[in-house]
C-alpha cells in the first residue's frame, strides 16, 4: 500500500494538467479583457474563501507529512534547510504567493468595492488605499506563517478525510494561480515545439524553480515525503517539469 501511496505526486500532477485545462477554458471564455487576465466578479468571489481555507490546509497537511517523514528524509531535509538555495526558494515563495493572491484575487475585489462606493482607486490618496495596505500585510503574514510552518511545524492531529479534503482544496486553488502563471509567461513560450524545446529550456527551467515550485509548496513537500524510493522521486519530479511545460505548449 505504502508503495502504490508514493506515486500520489505523479497523480495529482495528472489532476493538476486535467484540472487547468478546465480551467483555463472556462476563464479563457469569461475573461473581461483580451490579452490579460481579469476576472469577473463571480469568479473571484468563488475563489476568496480559498484563501482562508488554505492557511488551514497548509498548517495540516505541513504537520502531517512531516510527522510521517522517515529517518533518512528527515537528514537530508536538515541538510537541505540549511542551503542558500532553500533560502533563495523561501524568498520566492513569500513573493510570489502574495503576489497572485493579491493580483488574482484581492486586489480585483477591492477595486471593485471602490467602484461601487463610487471612488476611482487610481485618483485615491494613499490614507484613502489603507484597506488595500492592510490586505497585502494580511497576505504577507500569512506567507510568512507558511514559512514558519514549513520550518517548525506545529504537530496536529488530522484525520485521512480531512488530509485529502484540504488537498483537494490546494489543487483548486493552485490550478487557478497557475493559470494566472501561465497567461505571465505565455508569450515567452507562444513557439515551444520539439524542435526548439533546448532553446526555451534555460527559462523553462528558472520558470519551474523560482516560479512554478514556490507557487505548489506545500503540495510539493507533501508529494516528495510520500515517495518511497529513488525512481518515484524521480518520476514525481519529471511529470512535475513535463506537466509545467504541457500547460504552456
């Protein structure tokens, strides 16, 4: 059972490929503006409760993976969190999170709070934009609450229901910022084919590790602790890449 749990990763990458490309779709065909990425009213308030139920979802499934992590996971682990790279990937994480959750999410709700109260937010004098301050700050505590969640994890007693039903909750939610992802930097790969494919992958690669992995961290960390040998991380980690590189092509 534990080894055929190993290849959860590789699945849920499957879902996350099927689940963006519904998405996609329908955002594609409600989408207010031609070449960006505005959403109308309804869909950003669907997503808003998402934002509080994932602060849960990450504490508990963070707690959960770690608890269950073996001895020699939990080495290389300390080893790793020791590296300017995890520090570099940390960073990247707090930005990039805040950024399409404010980007996405919040800030098109608050501007559309300003219209109806009938205030332009680009004429606003900086007393009058403090919601839209406190709202970053929120965001950005929240991330940093992840960061610490990541480094000390809280120890919570979560059941399997519960497990899954947050990470259905993650999968939603990030395959509605990775479409956001996607639409940033589609017109850097509008040509990817075969035949080019090493000539985009330098960025292709910088997209994936700066981008792409801080923006599924949490789902990321939980797909690897669940491997159980050498070849499922690898194939977790390749249908990771792959599946990245299918949603610009």
């Amino acid at each position: 059972m534990k080894l055929i749990y190993g290849f959860k990763g590789f699945a849920f990458n499957l879902l996350l490929i099927g689940l963006f490309f519904l998405i996609s779709a329908y955002l594609e065909e409600v989408n207010t503006i031609k070449d960006d990425f505005k959403m109308p009213l309804n869909v950003i308030l669907f997503f808003v409760p998402f934002l509080l139920l994932e602060y849960k979802a990450n504490a508990n499934i963070l707690s959960h993976e770690f608890q269950k992590m073996t001895e020699s996971q939990s080495k290389v682990w300390s080893r790793f969190i020791k590296t300017w790279f995890f520090g570099i990937l940390l960073l990247m994480l707090l930005i990039w999170r805040t950024y399409f959750k404010m980007e996405l999410v919040l800030l098109p709700l608050l501007y559309k709070l300003y219209s109806i109260f009938g205030y332009n937010y680009k004429t606003l004098v900086w007393s009058e934009k403090i919601p839209v301050y406190v709202t970053g700050a929120t965001i950005v505590f929240g991330e940093c609450i992840l960061i610490k969640n990541t480094l000390l994890p809280k120890k919570l007693a979560s059941t399997r229901q519960k497990i899954w039903f947050y990470r259905i909750v993650i999968l939603i939610s990030i395959s509605f910022y990775v479409t956001g992802l996607v639409k940033i930097f589609q017109k850097a790969f509008y040509n990817l084919n075969i035949d080019n494919f090493f000539l985009h992958l330098p960025l292709l690669t910088i997209v994936f590790v700066f981008f792409y992995v801080p923006l599924r961290w949490v789902e990321i960390i939980s797909d690897v602790v669940d491997c159980q040998n050498s070849w499922q991380l690898w194939l977790f980690w390749l249908s990771t890449f792959v599946g990245m590189i299918i949603m610009f092509v």
